[in-house]
C-alpha cells in the first residue's frame, strides 16, 4: 500500500470515527475527568497546560486529517456535477467554473440569479392565474 493511500485510509477513518456520537461522549468524559483532577492538583499551571496541550495538539492534527477528506469528497462532487452538465443540456461553459476567478464567478451568479427572479416571477404569475381561475364561477 502506498503512503498516500495509507493516508488517505487513515484520514477517512479518522473523520469518520471523530464524527460520531461515541467520540464525542469520549471527549465530554476526558473533559469531566479533567475538570475532577482539579481539586487534586490544586488548578496548578501543569494541570491546565496539559488540557490545553492536548487540545491543541488533536485540533491541529485533526484539520489536516479532515481537509484531506474534504478535498477528496469536493473533488468527487465536482466530477459528479460535471458529469451532470455534460449529460444535460446545461452550458458546458459551467464546467470548471472553481478555476475562475472571484470577479467571474460573481458575474456568473449575477446572470443565474436574474434568471432565478424571472423564474420566480413567472411562477407567482402563473399562481395568480390559477388563483382568479378557482375564483371564476362553473358552468
């Protein structure tokens, strides 16, 4: 197995098991022990280094782990919209928009955006159509 496969394995795993309910008791449970042993150590400066050593430790290791995922998953989703471009009648132009810069992308969205007021128009148009038909007497 290669190292970035191993990585990769181990990245998921990690997010995977960081995101469920048991390693979120776990943590509450190693904060509550933390927070008992204070009496015991009489709040020393030790004893709140090494919660916030930990801390620290596990929150910078695990923004890799999970950015690793997250890049993995984008990058799927993205393949996966663009087959969904390409096998509609959708612009291809769509297709790698993420490599356009913020100006671009804000054009863009400006033009789907009136398209979305036109749409939306249309429809409480059409709705006010339906509307008056209910209100006309039957025949």
């Amino acid at each position: 197995m290669s190292r970035p496969t191993a990585f990769r394995r181990f990245a998921e795993a990690t997010a995977h098991y960081a995101g469920r309910p048991g390693a979120f008791l776990l943590a509450v449970l190693l904060i509550v022990g933390w927070a008992i042993t204070g009496p015991i150590f009489h709040f020393n400066d030790t004893w709140q280094l090494v919660i916030n050593t930990g801390t620290t430790i596990i929150t910078f290791l695990m923004v890799f782990l999970i950015q690793s995922t997250q890049n993995r998953d984008t990058a799927a989703l993205q393949i996966k919209l663009d087959e969904l471009i390409c096998s509609s009648k959708a612009h291809n132009a769509l297709l790698n928009l993420e490599n356009l810069d913020d100006q671009q992308l804000e054009r863009i969205r400006r033009h789907y955006t009136r398209l979305a007021e036109g749409a939306r128009d249309d429809l409480s148009q059409f709705e006010e159509i339906v509307e008056e038909a209910r209100k006309e007497p039957r025949e």
